[in-house]
C-alpha cells in the first residue's frame, strides 16, 4: 500500500520553480541598496534564549505573548525561533564587542522568521525579511537614510503602489509625558481584564487594537505626537526635512502602533495598495534603550525589517514581474558526442561572460529537445550537430519571434 505523504506545516511561506526565481529577485532587491551604504552581513541563529525575546520584543506585545514558538531544548533550556531580527542582532553586537569599535555599526541580514499568526494570505508561521540595524549614532541624517535604502529596494523591485506613514514616538520624557494622560484617559474607558492588563504594559497598545468599540473609545485620547520634547520635535523635523530633499513622500501617521515594544523616535511603515488585510510590506524605527535593556550600554540603534514574502505578492499584484525575467538567454541542444563535448566548452566560456546557459543533455530527439527549449522560457536556442561544429557557424533562433540568424560560434556572446 502506498504510504501516505507528508505536508508542509500549516502557515508556511515556500517558494519552489519557477516562483522561486522572483522570490530571489526581490530579495536580492531588497539586500543591494543596504550593501551599497555599507552594511555589512551578519549571520545569527535562528533560535535565540527565549528570554532575548520576552526583555527585548516586550510582554505587551502579541508576538511574545501569543506568536512565538517556544520549547525547552534537550538540555531543559528555555528556546525560541525567532520572531524578528533586532533582538538577535543587539544580543550578537553585545556579545562581539561590535559596540566598542567604528560606530555606526551598520549590518544587515535576511532570513526565515517565525510567528504562530493565524495563517492567511500573505501571512505566514515561518516568513521571510531582509533587515538593516545602524547602532550607535543618534543621528536624524541616518534615519533618512535608513528609511531611504528601504525605499531604493521597493523601487529596485519595480514597486509604486506603496506610501510611506511616519510618526515619532519621543524620547524618555516625551513618552512619559504622554503616558501620564494616556493612562488617565484609559482608566475612564470600560475595559475587560485582559485589555486592561496589556494596557498596563505598554498603553500605546490600545491605539492598536483592532476591535470597533476600542477604536472609537480611542478616538480622542491623548496622541505622542502632542507630547513630543523639544528635541525629539527638533530631530522629527529633520528626519522630514531630509526626507523631503530626498523626494521620498511621507503620511504623517500619529496613531501608528509597531507590534514590537521598543521602539522610540522616528518609527515607519511601508504600507501597499494592493494586499488587503496584510499591507505592512516592511517597517522599522529607533529603539534607544533596547541595547541597555539587553545588558549592554546606552547606545541608540534604527532599522528596519522589509517582509520578502508580501514584497513578492505587491510585485505579483502590480504585475512588475514576469517569469520571462529569469529565463536563460541561450538553450543549447547538442546532437551526438563531439557535439556534447563542444557544447559544455561553448557554454562555460559564455558563462563566464555572465550569460545564463542551459544544455539538453540526455540525447533525447531533437523534437523532444526543442519542446524543452521552449518550455524553459529561454530567449534564444542553437542546434549543434556535425555540421555546425565544421563550419564554425550556427542558426540562432530567438524563441519569442522565431527569427533565425546565421552566427559564428566565436561571436554568439555578441549575438546575445
Ligand atoms: P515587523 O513590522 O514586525 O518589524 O516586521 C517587518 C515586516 O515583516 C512586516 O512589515 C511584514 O512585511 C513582514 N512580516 C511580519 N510578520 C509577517 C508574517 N507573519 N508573514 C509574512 N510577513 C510578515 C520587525 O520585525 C522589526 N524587527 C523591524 C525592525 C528592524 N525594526 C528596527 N529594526
């Protein structure tokens, strides 16, 4: 009897051909402008001690209190995959003194996490981010610039139905100001235990909460935004400022709540037109006390995480990539031994010049090898038999047209 096959665990974003080649196209995307402001790779775990989490995510959250997956290793520790990126990241900086030389510290990454969200279109148990963090430099210029290499890698994709929303969430006194008439407007609300108690936590949480009542209950309560020290006012204004030479528009958005409890000042979100329910297409902020809340010194970091998965499905659902994107510019199809032998010789020498080429191996009839050609989407396709090997000289055939070209074997690179 045939046994049954196994799944994938319910939730989980997996890219298999050919849409995995536009899954590596937007992360690649989304990795290169980082690279170019010289943001260096870094290469974490993809589990942390759960406690990296609980201190440095925040317990008021949901992705702490309800999304992570949590489990004691064989050794009775407490362990948990990670649920983002700048916990794991501050923990490693800590740990390898990154804090104690050239400052920034500029790094980025790009891998799976994991949230036991309640699967649906464009969000998963196990997603995708590319991330950047700049540590140690409190300074509004890099939060421009920070904010601007996310919107170089939409762009890059090909993105343009996407807005930018800001706000500012203040220093220390700012958020202490405001918390004081927060929490004064929220104890005059009727609310059940459970909201009450995350509201204890962290009260901005309720700007964020999705059900109707609270909405409007929250309507008029105090905003950050009115509470903002001077010099949290003065940095907001330059981070604007700066984003307005750039040319990169902004949404002023003071009711904005992240879903992760560090962040302070200039915090964003990318936001897209086209994906419904789940828009957040990446997002990020400052967190000053997030380093000394992990064991480390007082140092201000920002950054940002740009969710691969949705970025993908914004780029399907603006139509800005094709599969004929990834498609190999030449097919080869050799005919007999000599041919084969040729063939591999064509073919690492136009590789090496950077083309993409495949070879029909297997000797199969030259039918059966053209229909291949056709359906690896290849741009153009040669014949390589006797003949051709002779005269030095094959038919280029260009698959869309189906045009023919007669082309020396020593100039197809120049014919591609
Ligand atoms: P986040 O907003 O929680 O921020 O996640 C960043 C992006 O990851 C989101 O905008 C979204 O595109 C994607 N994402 C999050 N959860 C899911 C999911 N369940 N399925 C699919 N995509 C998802 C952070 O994680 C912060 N660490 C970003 C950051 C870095 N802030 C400062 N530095």
């Amino acid at each position: 009897m045939a046994k049954q096959k196994i799944q994938a665990p319910k939730g989980v974003s997996e890219y298999v051909p050919p849409r995995s080649s536009a899954f590596e196209f937007v992360r690649e995307c989304l990795i290169n402008p980082a690279r170019k402001a010289g943001y260096l790779p870094i290469e974490l775990p993809v589990f942390e001690d759960t406690e990296l989490f609980t201190r440095g995510v925040g317990e008021s959250t949901d992705v702490v209190s309800k999304e992570m997956y949590t489990f004691e290793d064989r050794g009775g520790r407490s362990i948990t995959l990670r649920p983002e990126g700048t916990a794991g990241v501050m923990r490693a900086v800590i740990e390898h003194g990154l804090d104690r030389g050239q400052l920034p510290s500029k790094l980025w990454y790009a891998g799976a996490f994991f949230r036991a969200e309640r699967p649906q279109a464009g969000r998963y148990r196990q997603f995708y981010q590319v991330g950047i963090e700049a540590i140690g430099l409190d300074d509004p210029a890099i939060d421009a610039e920070v904010i601007a290499i996310a919107d170089a890698g939409f762009k890059a994709i090909g993105l343009n139905k996407y807005r930018l929303d800001l706000t500012s969430l203040g220093d220390a006194h700012s958020r202490a100001a405001h918390r004081i008439d927060l929490v004064a407007f929220i104890a005059q609300l009727d609310l059940d235990e459970a909201t009450r108690a995350r509201a204890a936590i962290n009260p901005l949480r309720l700007f964020d909460d999705k059900r109707p009542e609270i909405r409007d209950a929250m309507n008029n309560a105090p905003l950050l935004m009115d509470y903002l020290s001077d010099s949290s006012k003065q940095h907001f204004a330059k981070v604007k400022s700066y984003l307005d030479a750039l040319g990169i528009a902004y949404t002023l958005n003071p009711k904005m709540v992240r879903g992760l409890d560090y962040y302070t000042g200039t915090t964003f979100e990318f936001v897209h037109e086209l994906l419904g329910a789940q828009s957040g297409i990446g997002g990020g902020g400052r967190y000053d006390g997030l380093m000394s809340e992990l064991g480390g010194q007082e140092l201000s970091g920002i950054g940002f995480g740009l969710g691969i998965d949705r970025a993908l499905l914004a780029a399907e659902a603006e139509g800005v990539i094709t599969s004929d994107s990834f498609a190999s510019d030449l097919f080869i199809i050799p005919l007999g031994d000599l041919a084969k032998e040729k063939a591999l010789l064509i073919a690492s020498e136009l590789r090496a010049a950077g083309k993409t080429i495949e070879i029909a191996f297997g000797d199969r009839a030259l039918k059966g090898a053209m229909k291949g050609a056709d359906k690896s989407g290849a741009r153009f396709v040669i014949v390589l038999g006797d003949t051709e090997i002779t005269t030095q000289s094959v038919e280029l055939k260009e698959m869309k047209t189906g045009s023919t070209s007669s082309v020396k074997i020593d100039s197809l690179l120049g014919a591609l």
